[in-house]
C-alpha cells in the first residue's frame, strides 16, 4: 500500500489517530503496557513461538504505541523495530520503547525494501486496513519476502465469524474489511506462505476465560440456528501464524 492509495479522509483520520486510540482506551498511550496486556501476550504468542529459534531480529508493522514491542524487547532481547503512518502514535511509541528503531511511513514500502530480514514480523490489527485487494496481497508477499528462511509472520485482525464483526469493521473509518478463520488462511496461501496455522486467543485472567466460555456458548448457538456448523472461531479477533520456507 503506497501512501497515495489513501484517500483524502484516510489521511487525515491517521493525523489524528493518537488522539482517536487514546478515546478508545482507558490506558495511556505514551506509557508501558501493563500486566495485564503482558500476560495476554504470553498466553498468546508463546505456546507457538516457544517452539522455534528466539528471533534476533522482529519488526512490527502498523506498531502503533510500541506496546507489543516492548513485550517482544523483554521476551526476546531481540533487536527490534516498528514502522507506523501515524506520527502521533510514533512519537507515544518513542516514550514506550525508546531503544527500538522506530520509523513513520508506510509498512508496505518499509517490508519490500528489506528482503530476507527479519526472524519475526507481529502485525497486529493492520491488514484490515490496507485498501485494495492487490495492495493487500502485495503486502503480505512483501511480509513473507522481508522474512528469513523459516521466519515466522504472525497477524491478528477482526473476526468476521463474531457477533461484533460489525462492531468491528465500522468502529474505524479506516477499516476495509474484516476477516474469517478460513479466509486469512487463504489470504496467507495465496501470498507463498507455508505451515499456516490459528492461532487460539487465550486470555490470562480467570474473568476473561469464563467470559469466553460464555462467549463461544452464545455464538455456537446462533450458528447452529443458522445452520452452520463449520466456524469454530468466534472470538473477535482471529490471529493466524504461518512461515516462509
């Protein structure tokens, strides 16, 4: 995605986008996450990661406010580095990691001119944003490219099989789309990827499982009603893994 495939509206949405993530959230922007994000990330990333090489070098693309790579800089003491549009969101990044190399600009553009880089790529919450199926797939192929033999590209981005999938794809007006289980696995097969695999959202404290309990109860109900069976996934965002050869 170039730069100049955002529109007018886009553009100005991402200029105020710090501002816009700090009314969503009851967290300061500019500040380390807590526990609690920390432990989520644990329950998440690690059963998969823990079974390959720790990376030395990670990035993640649409960084956002460095929270997830402060979590990666204390896991791995890898080198790391984020690469966000949002010059507000760089600069709360800057107080959050201030050792990470930090870059403002497009994360497409960023992943094409850095082949055969980096161990790890997190890209949490970025894909449903890319506007345009070509620039889409330009952008994970620029994903799988910028990674090492056996490097790992790990996505997380709304679940369309949720309840709240409108909630979602409409909560920004910089969403494009949202995702299934089965359609982020196709998307990542199409770009070149190899040992594609869901990753389950695993939640730390005892609250959020029993709300996920709940969760799943309520939407295999719906579905059933429905008369589809197949989805599994029904939690509201869905996060795939897969790794380049």
């Amino acid at each position: 995605m170039a730069i100049e495939d955002i529109s007018r509206l886009q553009k100005l949405v991402y200029a105020d986008y710090g501002d816009h993530y700090q009314r969503g959230n009851v967290i300061k922007i500019d500040e380390p996450p807590g526990k609690k994000f920390l432990n989520d990330m644990n329950e998440l990333l690690l059963p998969y990661l823990s079974t390959r090489p720790a990376p030395s070098k990670m990035i993640d693309v649409g960084c956002g406010t460095g929270h997830l790579l402060y979590w990666a800089q204390r896991k791995f003491k890898c080198e790391c580095t984020g690469v966000d549009l949002s010059a507000a969101q760089i600069e709360a990044a800057g107080k959050v990691v201030p050792d990470a190399a930090l870059h403002l600009g497009d994360a497409y553009e960023y992943l094409r001119d850095h082949p055969n880089t980096f161990d790890l790529i997190l890209c949490f919450d970025l894909i449903e944003h890319i506007p345009g199926d070509d620039n889409l797939l330009d952008f994970v192929v620029a994903a799988r490219n910028s990674l090492t033999s056996g490097g790992s590209f790990i996505c997380r981005t709304p679940n369309g099989a949720s309840l709240l999938a409108s909630y979602s794809r409409y909560l920004d007006l910089t969403h494009q789309r949202v995702f299934t289980s089965q359609s982020i696995i196709q998307l990542l097969r199409v770009a070149g990827f190899s040992e594609m695999e869901l990753i389950p959202i695993r939640v730390s404290s005892r609250s959020g499982k029993l709300r996920r309990i709940v969760e799943d109860l309520v939407h295999k109900g719906v579905y059933k009603l429905a008369g589809r069976n197949p989805e599994t996934i029904f939690t509201s965002n869905v996060v795939a893994a897969a790794s380049r050869e």
